[in-house]
C-alpha cells in the first residue's frame, strides 16, 4: 500500500525552516518596537499682529499631564523648535518684555 502524499503535508515538511525564521524576526520586531517611544517635533514662528517677526521671545512647552515644562528663545527669524517631544496635550506660553503674554 502507498500512502497518499498531499500538497499540505509536502508545504508543512518543507517550508519549516522559512516558517521559524519568520517566527524568530517576529518576535524580535516585536520586541524592539515596544522599546521605541513615540516622539514628535514642535516647531514655530512667534509673529507681532502686524507679522513682523519676534526674535528673543521666550517660548515655554508644559505638558499637560505631567507639568514638566521646556524652554527656548526664538532665533533671529523668530523660530523656535523643541525636537524629541513626547505625545501628549501640552500649552504653550510665548512672551517678550514690551509684548502681551500669549498662551496657547
């Protein structure tokens, strides 16, 4: 008696070693992007009512939840960045001598 081969077994039987490297990068993936922290960036310009730019205003990022508060100046173009921010809510504050404090 000769037993019946089937497509099924003859995929299972072969393909082990393409089964268990895809195992192996999964779960190492899977791992390494629960290391990862997801950040972004905040970045602006700090303009007067009449969109005249506003070089040296103080710019303060608080986090919402945490109260953990960040600080820049604005550059000579009025731009201001905070790089590797985490997610979350957050306001922000931006103010100059002879100027309103603003808070968004």
């Amino acid at each position: 008696m000769h037993s019946k081969i089937s497509a099924r077994n003859v995929l299972l039987s072969t393909d082990w070693p393409r089964r268990i490297t895809l195992l192996i990068l999964a779960l190492a993936l899977g791992s390494t992007l629960q290391a990862q922290t997801v950040t972004s960036t905040v970045a602006g310009v700090v303009k007067d009512t009449s969109g005249a730019v506003i070089p040296g205003a103080a710019v303060v990022l608080t986090n919402a939840s945490t109260g953990i508060s960040q600080r820049t100046t604005t550059d000579g173009r009025g731009r201001y960045s905070f790089p590797s921010v985490l997610v979350g809510t957050y306001s922000l504050q931006l103010s100059k001598q002879g100027f309103q404090t603003y808070t968004l």
